[in-house]
C-alpha cells in the first residue's frame, strides 16, 4: 500500500491495529504533547467525540485513504472511532514529521488525503444541521449509499450492518426514535436486510414517510 511504502522509505515509525466490526479506539492526546495521523487502509469508521458529561458529537464517516489528525488536549473530553467492518488503521506521530526531511510526495499525499477527507467532517455536519429527525436518519442512509453503496439489479448494496444503535449515534438521537423510524421504512420495503447486508430498494430521494 502507497501510504506504508511512504513511510517506510522516509523511515517513519508507524503502527497498524486491525478492527472487527464494533470494535473501538479511544484517543485521549492529553497526556501527548504531540499530535497523531491516523489514515484507514482498508474498511471503514466513524468518529465521534465524547464530553464530561457523556454527551456525543459525531464527527465523520471515514473510510480509505480518508485522514483523522488527533488534536484533543481538552480534560476528560476523548474521541471514539468504531469500526462498522473490518478496517486497518495506519497511525504515527506527527513530531517525526517535523524531525525528518520527508519527500515532497508524500507531503502532496497527506494534504490531498486530507482534504478530501474534509467533505466527510461536513457530511455529517449537513446532517446534525437538520432540525427533523426523520430527515436525519434518511440523509444519514442516503449519504453511505453515496459513499459505499454498489449498484446491482437496480438495487443498491451497501457492504456492512449498520446497526440502529449506530444510526442512533450518527443523528444525534435515540435508538427508541430510530427503531420506530426504520421500522416504517421497512414496512415500506425501502430498505431489507440480506445476509447481513442492507439493500435500498427504492430511489431514497423520493421516500415520504409521512
């Protein structure tokens, strides 16, 4: 992979964790003068950020080549990553960026990484933003049929279980309203489950719930 032969060739320690599905990391920089970059190889996450008083802002949905810089240096405030398949995360510090001559390459790689990783953080910003819940939760779906979904037989496959806890999460909500909520949509056959995969069945901008 691009991002290992980068680093390898700048003789950047580096580190990869492997995460199963629900797995988590808990990022608490506080104790850390200095910041980490942690980029998905391979499958997919979301972030969240947890306060004192156990409130949840979700933060993004990442996957490939997507980029989350650790930044935290607030007490007792820590960022949450889940993982909704099985990923690979490759992390290191950014003080040995600071410290080494790396190439121009993947300087350009980090920055462009990270940029695109940028729309993802606002995604979900567009999401929190609306006032409806219900308008949450479909823009939620529709935004990782986007992302990840494949189209077959006019069917759009999305490749992991998204689990209504998780939906719950990533709409700033609780998973009482969303079971009720997706409860209509598959009464609707919008949405079904198959071999643990979910398969959009109709056109979602065209979906009334009312």
């Amino acid at each position: 992979m691009k991002w290992i032969k980068f680093l390898a060739r700048n003789k950047i320690p580096h580190y990869i964790y492997k995460l199963k599905q629900e797995d988590c990391i808990i990022l608490n920089n506080i104790k850390n003068k200095n910041n980490s970059i942690l980029i998905i190889l391979s499958g997919c996450i979301f972030i969240t950020k947890v306060f004192p008083n156990k409130e949840i802002l979700p933060i993004a949905i990442l996957h490939i080549n997507d980029i989350f810089i650790e930044k935290n240096k607030e007490l007792k405030i820590y960022y949450k990553l889940v993982a909704l398949e099985t990923t690979y995360i490759l992390t290191f510090n950014t003080s040995i960026l600071n410290k080494n001559k790396i190439s121009t390459l993947l300087e350009i790689s980090i920055i462009n990484a990270y940029k695109k990783t940028i729309e993802k953080y606002e995604a979900i910003n567009n999401i929190m933003c609306q006032k409806s819940i219900k308008n949450r939760i479909l823009q939620l779906i529709l935004n990782i049929s986007l992302q990840f979904g494949k189209v077959r037989n006019q069917q759009i496959l999305i490749p992991f279980q998204l689990s209504n806890k998780n939906i719950a999460i990533l709409t700033g909500t609780s998973k009482n309203t969303v079971n009720k909520i997706m409860r209509t949509i598959y009464s609707k056959s919008i949405i079904k489950d198959l071999d643990k995969k979910i398969i959009i069945l109709d056109n979602i901008l065209n979906l009334n719930l009312k």
